[in-house]
C-alpha cells in the first residue's frame, strides 16, 4: 500500500487549507468524496467530539451508528494519535468560547 504521507497528500492538504468559507469546503467536498464517505467523515469527527465529553460508547454508537470498533479506533486516535483531533477540539472550543464572550459583551 502506498504511504499516506505523498506528495498527493500535501497537495490536498494544501487544497483544503486554501478553503476560505463554508460553502468552499462543502463544495469541494462534495467533489471530492461521495456521500457516504462524508457522512462517515461527520460521524467520525461527531464520535471524537463526544469522546472527548467522555460519553459512553453505546450513547456514541447511538448517536453515530458507527460501530464499537470504529469508536475504540477513534478514542485510541485521540489519545495516541498524531495530535489532529486533540488540536481541532482544542482550536473549536476556543473559537466557541470566543463568540460566547462576544455575545455576552
């Protein structure tokens, strides 16, 4: 199998950090994957979400209809992988906790 890690890798990499608004990224998306592999993209990032809240695998599988294996890949991703979940979450709560206080003030 080819390594993740290309020269095509990068190029998409690139592609997506060049994505300005939502509408961009939906589009280019959506060309690019099928609707399947999309929504399995959304229940993946939905089941790190709520491990990270540490609810329970039956409450995620619920939730996402992703299977307890995918769910314990996920949860070991997130606690031994690259650091790309952790980072996002980290970047998103942030985000959040910025507008909150915005619309407080």
């Amino acid at each position: 199998m080819e390594k993740w890690n290309n020269q095509k890798t990068t190029a998409l990499i690139k592609a997506l950090l060049a994505l300005n608004k939502d509408s961009e990224a939906r589009n280019f998306l959506r060309d690019l994957l099928t609707e399947r592999e999309l929504v399995e993209f959304g229940n993946r990032w939905k089941a790190a979400q709520m491990l990270n809240q540490k609810l329970s695998y039956p409450e995620i599988q619920k939730a996402t209809g992703l299977s307890t294996r995918t769910i314990a890949r996920i949860s070991d991703w997130l606690q031994n992988g690259k650091g790309g979940y952790q980072s996002m979450l980290k970047k998103l709560n942030h985000r959040q906790n910025s507008s909150h206080l915005k619309k407080k003030f």
